[in-house]
C-alpha cells in the first residue's frame, strides 16, 4: 500500500476528525480513503472522454502532417 502525507486547511481537518469522532469513520486513513474513490468514480468517464479528445485531436494533426 502507498503512503501519502497530506497538509490540510485548518478548517477541513478539523471535520476530518468531526467525522471520525462521530463515527462515521475508524481514522482519517479511511475517511480520505474513501473520499478519493469517490472522487475518481465520479470524475473516471470524464477523464477518459478528455483523453480518447486529446488522442483522436493528435491523430488528426499527425494525418494532417501538422505533428
């Protein structure tokens, strides 16, 4: 597992650790776990769509002679 060390605002680690004494996570660990795979399914077809975009832009200029 990859280790990543984080500096946060003042304000969200403080409800970092709202959530986590509330319950609703065991640490932060999990609480940033989770927000980071919700992040990335939420973001996942856009990114794709941007990079098929920026492949078939690339295609065209090479077929053009442009690149």
């Amino acid at each position: 597992m990859k280790t990543i060390e984080v500096a946060l605002p003042e304000k969200l680690g403080m409800e970092v650790e709202n959530y986590v004494k509330s319950g609703w996570f065991t640490d932060e660990g999990e609480l940033l776990r989770t927000a980071l795979q919700e992040f990335i399914r939420h973001n996942r077809i856009e990114l794709m769509e941007q990079f098929m975009k920026e492949d078939i832009e690339w295609a065209l200029d090479v077929k053009a002679g442009i690149k």
